[in-house]
C-alpha cells in the first residue's frame, strides 16, 4: 500500500470525502515512514512523535495534493524533511540560548530553586570582601539607605563608602559576566 495512492486520498481530490477519513488513512498508510524518517533527523522519540503530528496536521491544511499514483509517499517524506530540518535550524538560533539564559535566571514563583542559588551567590560574594564593605553593601542595597546614611552608620566618608560600593559592584559584575 506504501506504493499506491490510499483510497481516501483519491476520494479527498475529487472532493467527495470527509478530511478526517482521508488523515486516518493516510496516517494508517504513512504513519510509520514519516515517524521513522522524524526519528532518524531529529534523533530524540519524544520530538519525533511531535513532529510527525504536526506534519500531518500540516497536510491536513494543503490544498496541493499529489495527483499521481505514487507520489504520495514521496509528498510526505518532502514535507517532513523540511519539518524537522525547521526544527532543528530552530533548536541552533542564537534566540534560543539567550531565551534558555533568562528562562534560568528568572526566579521562580515566590522563590524556588533560582533564589536559592541567588542567595547563595550573594553570600559567596560578600565572604570575598571585609566585614566593613559588607555591612555597607548590606545597608545601601538591602536596607535602601543613602550614602550619606551609610558612611554615618560605618563610621567612613561618602566617598569611601562609594568606592566600596563599586568595588563590590565591579566583583560582582566579573563574577556574573555571561559568555
């Protein structure tokens, strides 16, 4: 049956029969190829058994059927091939990675995972700093107080406090720079 055109997808040309009887047909005739040639391209079950649903969704919407005898089949590797292919060119777009970047750092909800390694990285970065600059970072950043409330507080001057400040900004910056 692989070779010749399925009943319903002579009947569907003409116009006289129901789509959904033509996808069943076509699906029990090229289901198999299509998922095959799915899994060969992009090399993973769960992906191929998407995109071997989303082709014959696709076909569902051409209007260009083959008209010969045989060329079926061929129609539908076409189709499929260019599907995946779209897939994968897709999975390499430089989008994806600075997509999949935010998605990491976003936190989740009203914490999870993310802000627990949030706090983490924090800490680490405050243990490389004296307890002086801590406690200003801690004050500025945390407690939202000016410098000026700041340098009271640590008993320095604004600008020392300032420098503090940036040099604690400038370690996080180097620790935090994305490649």
């Amino acid at each position: 049956m692989a070779g010749s055109t399925p009943s319903a997808l002579k009947v569907i040309a003409g116009g006289q029969k129901d789509r959904r009887v033509f996808l069943r047909e076509l699906y029990t005739a090229y289901g198999g190829g299509v998922y095959g040639r799915c899994r060969y391209l992009l090399k993973d079950a769960t992906k191929a058994e998407d995109a071997m649903q989303e082709v014959f969704a696709r076909v569902l919407q051409q209007s260009d059927l083959p008209r010969q005898e045989g060329a079926t089949l061929a129609w539908l590797m076409k189709i499929t091939t260019h599907h995946c292919l779209n897939l994968l060119r897709a999975e390499r777009a430089a989008w994806r990675r600075w997509f999949e970047r935010d998605a990491r750092a976003r936190p989740e909800g009203a914490g999870g995972e993310q802000e627990m390694e949030t706090r983490e990285l924090v800490r680490s970065l405050l243990s490389r700093v004296d307890l002086e600059t801590q406690a200003a970072v801690v004050h500025y950043w945390v407690d939202g107080m000016t410098l000026e409330e700041v340098a009271a507080l640590v008993g320095r001057s604004v600008p020392t406090v300032r420098k503090r400040l940036e040099g604690f900004a400038a370690l996080t910056n180097e620790e935090l720079r994305v490649s």
